[in-house]
C-alpha cells in the first residue's frame, strides 16, 4: 500500500502535517510517536521473549521424559 506513495506523495503529506499542527508542536508529536514507537517495541520484544522461554521450557520438559 505505502509502496505507492514515492517521495512526492511524502512530502505532500509532511507538508499537510505540518500545516494542521504548526512548526510549534511539530517537535512534541515527533517526540510522543517516538516513544510510543519505543514502547510498542519493547513490549513487542518481551512477549516475543515470554513466548521463546515457554517454548524452551516445553522442550526440557520433553526431554526430561
């Protein structure tokens, strides 16, 4: 879908942002998405490790049969 977009639809949209929310919030939204970005990372990379150490748990556990 975003494929599609190239440079020039991107900067058609950089400018629409910037016009709705001005240059003097422009920082703050940057700065809100970016930790928004970080902690959907994190919490992503803890279940991923949650799932992983299930799965090795379950795998000693057979082994141990």
């Amino acid at each position: 879908m975003f494929q599609s977009i190239g440079i020039p639809g991107l900067i058609i949209i950089l400018v629409i942002i910037l016009i709705i929310f001005g240059p003097k919030k422009l920082p703050q939204l940057g700065r809100s998405i970016g930790e928004t970005l970080k902690n959907f990372k994190d919490s992503t990379k803890d279940v991923i490790d949650d799932v992983t150490e299930e799965e090795t748990d379950t795998k000693k556990a057979k082994e141990v049969k």
